[in-house]
C-alpha cells in the first residue's frame, strides 16, 4: 500500500539553510561570529546536570525576565524555539484552508514554506526597485481573506528597514482583525534613529486598542544563540493565547532557557559585539560600493548584493576562496558581517570577482 501524505504539500520547497564546509568562513546564516560568552558557557554547564527533567514548558523565569527588561506584562510574551517556531505558531493559530497570509517578497524564506503547511494561500508582494518592503502594494493586496501579514524590518536578505512614519502609516491603514507581526530579528544592529522600535510602537498601538500588532525577537542574532533556539513574541493576550495552544510542549529545551536567561544578565557584552558588527557593516558596504557593487542601505548584521543572473558565478567565486555566503540563485546575495578579518577575506574575494 503507498503511504498517504498530503497532496497539497508535495511541491513544497522546504528550507535550505546557510551550509557549513570545514574550514571555510561562515558567512551565510547571520550568525554572530565571536564564540558563546565564558559565563553563558558556565550557566549551561550547570544546569547540564539537571536535564534528566523536562524544562520549564512555559519558560516562566524568561518570560517573567523579558517582562521586567521589556515592560510588558507576561501575559504578552510567548516564548517559542527559535522565532521560525514562534512565525509557524503565529501562521497556525490565525490561518489556515482558505485564509491568506501576506509578506513583501523577497523576504525570510521560512514564510511561504510554513503558510503552505498551514493550508493557507501566500500572497507574495514584489520589493521596491529600491529592495525595501513596498508597503503600498501591500496595502492593496489586502482582501477579506488576509489573515496575517508578515513585515520583516530589517528585512532579510535586503537589509532595508522601514522608518517609523511609514511603518504607522501601514499599521494604521491594516484591518484590526488583520494581524501584522513586526519581524525583528535584527533589530540590535539597526543604528538608524528614524527606525521605530517596534516593541515601543506596538505599545502605542495597544494602548488605542489596536490589539492586531505582534513583533518578534529572536536570541539567535544579537545575542549569539543560533544553536540554542530561543525566540519570542511580544502580542496582545488574543494573539499570545492563541499562539500558546499550537505550541509543542516542552519545546524550549532547558538549556536554552538558562543561556537566554545568562545572555540577559551579559546583555551589555553581547550589545557591545553588536557596535562593532554595525561598524564593519558599514565599513564592508563602504568598501563594496567602492568596488562598483550595488549595497543597498542595511540595518542588519548582513549585506545584499542584488546580483541577479551573476549570483552563481559569485558565489562558485566565494566558495573557491573558502568563503560562504547565501546565494538566492537569479536575484543576489547575503553575506553575514563576521569578525573584520572575515569581512576582509570576503571583500577580497568580492574584489576578485569584481574585476573578473
Ligand atoms: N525572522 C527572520 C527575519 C530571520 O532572518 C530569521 C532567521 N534567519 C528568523 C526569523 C528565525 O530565526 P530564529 O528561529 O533563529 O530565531
């Protein structure tokens, strides 16, 4: 008998994450590049010999945490294994056969795939010519069907990230029942004071009773987790409740909450790290620009190379100097900030490519 799966899921692209190759620079998944910080190491060390015992399932002492840190009631946080698990909570708990779910394209690879294994319909909005969410069309593409609408700033893999005039402009244009969730994994290494803080803005928008508007975080990026899973969202307790009944239970392994919970306690360390990421951001941009590549402005610990038909060729280039960085075949590139002296091997390997 053949085995039945479904139907609807067999064009499924599934993700395809940054690749590791043993002995080359890691540019390619927007990781930080400094190691664990030693009391972080210590932390999980030590509860590593508590972990015959199921975790915390609502991860009380992190939300209770990022309450106090955050100024938002507990009620209001939803922890999740990685903010891909916490996007996937958020798809399912408001969409699903028949519902829309909308994001600027293109955007974070996991929106499509995880809409599509809701059962619902992705409505894909172009970028502008300048590579920034185009907040007008996606206005427009908004119908009755629209359940929840993705806004990733800084928008990955471009970069851009929407200021706060235009930002409130399209939150306050978007049905109430319409849920827009404010992606903000990068939102450490934005230095652009014009860009809102979006946990701030949905603060606003709560207190006129606009409950629609969630924002997430991750501890992946700033805080150096990526190998540990911990994100977040911040939401009215509609949104959060209902977040919480897809959850999985125990998700949110021990281990990770005590990091998350020591990363917190060395957050001044870890923000440290972040100015200087944002430093060599700009340097790197700088020195592309000069190179002739088109860099779009970035607020986030990578760069875009919108290369189109060119971006196999460059990174076949990249990969000969032992260098990866995340191609999106036919449309660019994205290459993480690393350490300088991994920003200076890509950059001569970009010059390299650059007088080919
Ligand atoms: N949102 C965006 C925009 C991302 O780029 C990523 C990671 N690439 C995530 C969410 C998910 O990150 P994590 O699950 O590690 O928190």
């Amino acid at each position: 008998m053949t085995v039945r799966t479904r139907a609807d899921l067999a064009d499924l692209p599934g993700y395809v994450p940054g690749r590791t190759i043993p002995g080359a620079i890691k540019l390619a998944s927007n990781e930080m590049s400094p190691g664990p910080l030693p009391s972080v190491v210590k932390a999980i060390a030590e509860a590593a010999s508590r972990i015959n015992r199921y975790p915390d399932s609502g991860a009380g002492e992190l939300v209770s945490r990022l309450s106090g840190r955050l100024d938002v009631p507990e009620s209001r946080l939803a922890i999740g294994c990685g903010s891909v698990t916490v996007c996937q909570q958020l798809v399912q708990a408001t969409s699903g056969a028949g519902d829309q779910v909308l994001f600027g394209w293109r955007s974070f690879e996991a929106y499509p795939i995880l809409v599509q294994v809701a059962g619902a319909a992705q409505v894909r909005v172009p970028l502008t010519a300048g590579h920034g969410l185009d907040l007008d069309a996606m206005l427009a593409a908004i119908t009755p069907a629209t359940r929840l609408v993705f806004v990733c700033t800084p928008n990955n893999p471009t970069g851009t990230a929407l200021r706060r005039a235009e930002l409130e402009r399209f939150i306050d244009a978007v049905p109430d029942d319409v849920v827009v969730v404010i992606d903000e994994a990068y939102r450490e290494f934005v230095d652009d004071p014009e860009v809102p803080d979006g946990i701030e803005l949905a603060k606003e928008y709560w207190a006129r009773g606009r409950d629609n508007v969630a924002v997430l975080r991750t501890f992946s990026k700033a805080y150096g987790l990526a190998g540990l899973r911990v994100g977040y969202c911040v939401a009215s307790e509609a949104v959060t409740e209902a977040v919480r009944k897809v959850y999985v239970p125990f998700g949110v392994n021990a281990l990770a909450q005590v990091a998350a919970l020591a990363s917190l306690d060395a957050e001044d360390e870890l923000l440290v790290r972040c100015a200087e990421t944002v430093a060599e951001r700009g340097r790197v941009r700088d020195t592309l620009l000069d190179q002739g590549y088109e860099v779009p402005p970035t607020q986030a610990n990578f760069v875009w190379l919108p290369l189109g038909e060119e971006t196999d060729a460059f990174n076949e280039h990249c990969l000969a100097q032992k260098i990866v960085v995340r191609a999106f075949s036919g449309a660019g590139a994205r290459v993480t900030i690393g350490l300088p002296e991994e920003n200076d091997a890509f950059l001569a390997a970009a010059a390299g490519f650059a007088a080919t």
